[in-house]
C-alpha cells in the first residue's frame, strides 16, 4: 500500500535516492555556516547595495527594467473634442464674427394688387472673442541627453508631454473655461452658451429656456434627446452629436440593458458575447452620434482638510454669516430639505485655495429656502479673480465629507451681490446638484462652432543660460460658438449606478 504522506523514511535508501541522504546534510554549525557562503541573488536592487559587504551576490545582479514606457495617465485617444472641433486660422487677437439673427419680423406680408408692401429690416448682429494664450516651459540637463536611457530622445519625450499637457488643459477649457472668473481664459461653450446677450437673469437662462434641459439628479434618457433635438428643429438646426462625460454615455447605456429580447441560439449568447454598445440615437429629426471625453467631467469633488492647488493660489477666503431665508429664486423642493455642508474657494489663474467652510458646521435648509453665503477675500500675495462654492450631498455632513463644486462667481459678482444676493454675498438657490454632470447636443459643423487658432500648437526654444535645453509648448486660440441656439445644454445629470 502506499504511503499517504511524505516521512523522513522517505529520504533513506528505500527512497531511491542511493546513499542516506540524510547523511549528506550539513550535521554541524561550522557546516551549515559554510553552506550558507553560497552567493545569493536576493531581492534587493544593485542600486541598494552600495558600499554593503553583506549583500552576498546582490551586486553582482543586472537591473532589469522593461523597456517600454507605461503611461499612466491619460493617451492622446482620451482627448474626444479637441479633436472634433473645426479649426481655422484666425488673424488678429480679437475675433469678430456677424450674425445673421433674423430676416425680419414674422408679420404681415399679403398685399393688396398694386400695394407697396411693408418693409422689414434683417437683424444684423457683431460679436467678438479674444484669442487666449496658453503654453507651458519644459527643461531637460545636458547630461540627461548623453546618458543612456529607457525613453529615447529626452527632449523629443518632453516635447511630447508638454504637447499632452496643453491639450488636456485645451480639451477640458473647450468645454467649461470661463474669462468673467479667470480673465486669461478662454470662454468655453458652455460660457458662450449662456453668455450671448440672450438672457438677462440666471431664471431667463435656465428655467425659461427649452435650450437648457434640467434633468434635477436624474439619468438622461431617451425623451430628454428627443426633446432637446426638438428644440434644435425650432431654432433651425439639425444636431448630430452628443458628447459629455463617460458616467453620462455609461448611464444612457444602461437604460436599455434590461431592455433587450435575448435569444439563446444567437451566435453573441452561445459565444459569450453579452452587453451592449450604443454608438449612434436615432431621433424623430435624424441620427445622433453618441461620444464621451474624460474631460468634459466636472471638477473632482474637495475634502475641508484638502491643501491649496498651486503655490501662487490666492489665500482661503474668510468665512462670514451663513443664512437661510425663504427665497423666491429656490429651487430647494421637499425632497432636497435637510443638512448641508458649504466651502468655497478662492480661485485666480494659477488654481485655487484651501477650502474654507462655511456656516461653522452643518447647514439646515427647508423646501423653499435659499442659502446666504457671505465670505471676503483671505489675505495674500496673490489675489483671487473668482470663487467657487461647493456643497455636500443631502444629509452628508460626517467629519471627512466630500463637497462638490456647484459654480463659479467672479469678483465683480461677488461685490454685486449674486442670484438675488445682497452685496458681498451669494445665494445658492439649489440651481445647480452635487455630484451630477453635464452634456451638450449640437450640429458638429463649422458653421456653428470653430476653433480659431492664432498660431498652431507650437515649440518655441529659449535662450540657454545653462547646460540644459529649455522650450516652451504653445497654443494661441479661442472657441467660438457661432450659433448658441443651435446647442442644447444637459445640466444636473445625475451619476449614480
């Protein structure tokens, strides 16, 4: 019978391995500090063993590094609207542009035999953007150019990161950049599509406007793009795309997942293939791509103990009296009714501050109610030209809570008073949700938005002062919406799963 296990009887002659082998074993500690001279690889780099004399054969070792480099960060694929976008040249750094807003008013026109008909003037209309200047410097020593490395050219490395960098920066401001808060920005669509001359009062542009689809928290859907599309018919425009972060394309995905009518002698089920991919939406008015950019995403929400994001951001505002009156401009409903925690930053062109809370802790507020926020600026070097306020989600008001951004004001503003503020104060009527996105729908032509570049991406050399190569990666331009009315805005997309 054989053994069930593995014994020490195993080991002796029985075991085929010839003599005892348990007589070859080093049966004395002399023996066994002589075996253990043997030189060891260990797992340690040569890099760490310098200058040991007890690293056995550790630096004898040759490091071994894979030779291609993995990045970790984002590709070139990621960036979806850079991409999409017109572009054209422009020449001068004011940007001017005509419309055409009417042919003349919608009145009249039947005559009697013989009649002068009555006369109507098209409305001409002149608009202009500034061309905004965006670059970064990069350096590369001397020596690291002559030293061998894993990465080739060193310089052409850094070309190409600093190529990315602009572009990232590029992509997400195309979106949402802003020059009211930032003057050095370029306005981004989003900011064109509100800013037009159009409407007078945040209510005229969000509430009584068909161009901006308020989904308060909820997924987009089928009969939102619809609808949004049918706006777009009445203003004359024939939208053909889609594009918002990937939570908004991956949620408008998932309404149809259980949907489906699936057939288990499909060549997908029997093979394993399952899920679904939606590439295109077929409207009533025509076909909509559907695409997604990592970069349309809002600002990644801030804890209170989170650090300012660059040396030079303005100093953390100073927190004031936080209120809660009843507001004719809220749109706190029941459901929205509960404790919040406020911050706000201090924002200028170089990032923003620390956040400072507001209203000492937790703030109650009611269906009806709007939230008065009153803070000043902090003391520092640098000086804000914005702020942004943020906000916990309902109820999430535990130590460690994240607040997420909910909008921008400028100085200006600030001073003025905002959404129905008293001066020095905001009001945030509950306008804009925590922790939800944003998505557009437009005609992805030309003739409604283009990128006017003053000079293509560019490297220009500096002078050298030392022994290092230092050149700077440019971009001069600026996005123009000619026709907001042929876009349609997504707001408070809700993220959950």
């Amino acid at each position: 019978m054989e053994n069930s296990s593995i014994n020490l009887a195993n080991y002796g002659h029985s075991a085929g391995f010839g003599d005892d082998a348990l007589s070859q074993a080093p049966q004395t500690a002399e023996s066994v500090a002589e075996l253990s001279k043997a030189l060891e690889a260990g797992s340690i780099t040569g890099r760490e063993t310098t200058d040991l004399t007890t690293a056995s054969g550790a630096p004898l070792k040759v490091e071994s590094l894979e030779k291609n480099l993995k990045v970790l960060t984002f590709s070139e694929s990621d960036i979806k609207m850079w991409k999409r976008i017109p572009k054209a040249p422009a020449f001068n750094t004011v940007e001017e542009y005509l419309q055409l807003d009417s042919y003349g008013a919608e009145r009249g026109g039947f005559n009697n035999e013989g009649e002068l008909p009555e006369e109507e003037d098209a409305t001409y209309i002149r608009k202009a953007e500034l061309v905004k200047f965006m670059g970064v410097t990069k350096s590369v020593t001397h020596p690291m150019t002559l030293v061998k490395n894993y990465i080739g050219n060193a310089v052409q490395r850094e070309v190409t990161n600093g190529i990315q960098w602009i572009l990232r920066k590029a992509d997400r401001a195309l979106f949402r950049a802003d020059a009211n808060i930032v003057s050095q920005e370029f306005n981004g669509l989003y900011t064109q599509h509100r800013v037009n001359g159009s409407y007078a009062t945040l209510n005229d542009y969000q509430l009584n406007n068909d161009l901006v689809v308020d989904l308060r928290g909820a997924r987009l859907k089928e009969e939102n793009i619809e609808s949004a599309m049918l706006s777009i018919i009445r203003n004359y425009g024939h939208a053909n795309l889609l594009i918002g972060p990937p939570s908004v394309v991956s949620n408008f995905v998932k309404n149809f997942h259980d949907k489906k009518l699936i057939s288990p002698s499909t060549v997908q089920v029997t093979g394993a293939t399952m899920g679904q991919k939606v590439n295109n939406f077929a409207s009533q008015f025509g076909e909509i791509e559907l695409d997604y950019d990592i970069f349309a995403a809002k600002a990644a929400p801030k804890k209170l103990t989170d650090s300012a994001e660059a040396n030079k951001a303005p100093a953390s505002p100073v927190a004031g009296v936080t209120t809660t009156p009843v507001g004719a401009t809220s749109q706190f409903a029941a459901a929205d009714a509960g404790d919040y925690i406020y911050a706000v930053t201090a924002k200028n062109r170089f990032g923003e501050s620390a956040p400072t809370q507001l209203g000492g802790g937790a703030v109650t507020v009611a269906a009806g109610d709007v939230t008065n926020l009153i803070f000043t600026a902090g003391a520092g070097a640098y000086s804000p030209t914005g702020y942004v306020i943020y906000r916990s989600k309902l109820d999430d008001t535990a130590a460690g809570s994240y607040v997420y951004p909910l909008f921008e004001i400028s100085v200006a503003e600030l001073a003025a008073g905002y959404d129905g503020g008293a001066a020095l104060s905001v009001n945030d009527s509950n306008r804009w949700l925590p922790d939800t996105e944003e998505a557009l729908l437009l005609e992805s032509n030309q003739n409604i938005y283009e990128f006017k570049q003053l000079a293509p991406l560019m490297k220009m050399p500096l002078a050298q002062l030392s022994p290092a190569q230092r050149f700077m990666v440019l971009l001069y331009g600026t996005p123009i919406l000619y026709q907001p009315k042929k876009m349609v805005r997504f707001i408070n997309i809700g993220t959950a799963v």
